[in-house]
C-alpha cells in the first residue's frame, strides 16, 4: 500500500515537473511553442488524415457539386462534387512530405558540397561556379523545365524543387567553413596530421548544425509554397492528387460564385507556411543569442 501510495505521488511530481517546465520553456521562447504547436497541430492531421477526414477525398458525386459549406460538407463541396475539407486535409499530407524532404535532401547535399568547397581550395572555385550557374536560373522555370520533361509526379516536383535551393545551403555552409578552419583547435588538429574526414566531422560539422536548422525551415516554407505554385498553374502534381495548389487552380473558374473553394486551402497553405516561419525565427533567436539581443 505505502510503495503504491508512493509510486502515485512520484507520477503526479513528475508530470507537474513537466509541466512547469513546457511553461517556462513557451513563455521564454514564444516563437518556437507557437510555430511548433501549429507544426504538431498541421503533421497530426497530415499523419491521421484518413481518421481526420470525413469522406474520399477523390469521390465524384456531381449532385452535390459546388453545395456551400454546411453540416454535410464543412467546407462545402467543389465542381465535382467532392467533399472539400477531405480534400483539403489529404493536401497536408501533399506539402509537407513535399517541403520536409526538400529541406531534408538539400541540406544533406548542400552540406556536403559546402564542406568540400569550403575546406579543399582546388574544387571550391569549380563547386561554386557550378552553384552560381544554378542560382542565375529562377527555380520556378528550372522546377516547371523538370516537370515537363519527366512528367507530373510527386517525386519529380521534390527533385525540382530541391535543386535550386542547394547552392543557398552550399553557400552557407561554405563561408562557416571559412571562418572555422581558421580556428587554433581546427589548425591543431591539422598540425597534429588528423585526417581530413575526422577533421571535418569533429571540428567543422558541428558549427553547421545550428544555422541548418534553421535554414532547414525556411526552406521547408518556401517549397510549400513553390509546390503550391507548380501545381496552381499545372506543373506540379498530378490534378486528380488532391494538394492545395491543385484545389485552388480547379477552383479559380468559379471563385465569383464558390470562393471557398480557394479560401479553405488557402487559409491551410498559409497556416502551415506560417508556423514555419514562425518557428524557424525562433530556432534562429534561440540558436544565436546575440541576434536575439540586438532585437
């Protein structure tokens, strides 16, 4: 009886403990609880869309078509009669697979193309001239010249739109690179012949994290936005994938009678694109106290 009373008594210190804590840590960095909440908020709905959902997204019923919202279709239904807020729903799922592993592939590659440009002296002049060609193309006709080679579909838009935003990773990582190799501890390691591998994963890489992070959510943010583009003027996925930018670009005939059609997307498009700035600002705050004090 005393061993249970205790074990009760531990669990509720411990989740009091935790409590506190959350608290303190959303009244101390506002920026990170607020866009982390809508982040969680917008990836569960993402995660159990199915369960979130009340109808097939892709269902035809064309009695119904273009019915204003109502307790049978909360955000009303489109030209086709689909049920909108399933569709807007599943289209979560659409921009953050695409904006995650955007952020994710061109921060991997970025990273490694920095280190190497910024460390070995011979390829940096050839890495950033490849780099600086890729940044003189605009993303938006370099993303819809890929998507019209090689089709319409989701993995093509992620490759189309993660290109242009290696050279801004490769160009970040590159000048902390500079100015770390020329540190005491990372001169003492070459002075001690440490190989160069070993050199770049203990002594440069970990000066990188904290800025790639928050490069990583903008990023993220702006190819939400891109795939939102792509799919609006029909280079992006395929239009029976139910993703915001197609929603919106099937929508824009009859925005004069129907606006919801473009409103509930959009209103989702720039919830999420939000919380991804919002949280990114503060990761960068938190990450680089001195920003923060000038601020």
């Amino acid at each position: 009886m005393t061993l249970s009373v205790e074990r009760d008594s531990f669990a509720g210190s411990f989740r009091a403990n935790v409590a506190a804590l959350r608290r303190q840590a959303f009244q101390r960095y506002p920026t990170i609880g607020i866009g982390g909440s809508l982040l969680i908020l917008m990836i569960f709905v993402a995660v159990f869309a199915p369960v979130v959902a009340t109808d097939d997204p892709i269902a035809l019923n064309p009695i119904e078509r273009l019915q204003p919202p109502g307790t049978d279709h909360w955000f009303g239904t489109d030209m086709f009669g689909r049920d909108l807020y399933s569709r807007t729903v599943y289209g979560t799922r659409i921009s953050l697979i695409v904006g995650l592993s955007a952020a994710g592939l061109s921060v991997l590659f970025g990273l490694i193309i920095g280190l190497i440009a910024g460390y070995i002296r011979l390829l940096d002049a050839i890495l950033m001239r490849v780099m600086d060609g890729l940044m003189a193309i605009p993303g938006i006709l370099l993303a819809i010249a890929l998507v019209s080679l090689s089709g319409a579909s989701l993995v093509t838009v992620t490759i189309a739109i993660t290109i242009p935003e290696i050279p801004r990773v490769v160009r970040l990582v590159r000048a902390i690179v500079l100015s770390v190799r020329e540190e005491p501890y990372v001169e003492a390691a070459v002075s001690m012949g440490t190989p160069l591998p070993k050199i770049l994963l203990r002594h440069v890489l970990p000066n990188t994290v904290p800025p790639l992070i928050v490069q990583a959510t903008y990023v993220c943010a702006s190819a939400m936005l891109l795939e939102a583009l792509l799919s609006f003027v029909g280079a992006g996925t395929p239009p029976e994938v139910p993703s915001w930018g197609n929603i919106m670009a099937e929508g824009r005939a009859f925005f004069q009678i129907t606006p919801w059609i473009i409103f509930f997307p959009g209103i989702a498009l720039a919830v999420t694109v939000l919380a991804v700035n919002i949280l990114g600002d503060g990761l960068r705050d938190t990450l680089d106290p001195r920003i923060a004090k000038k601020m």
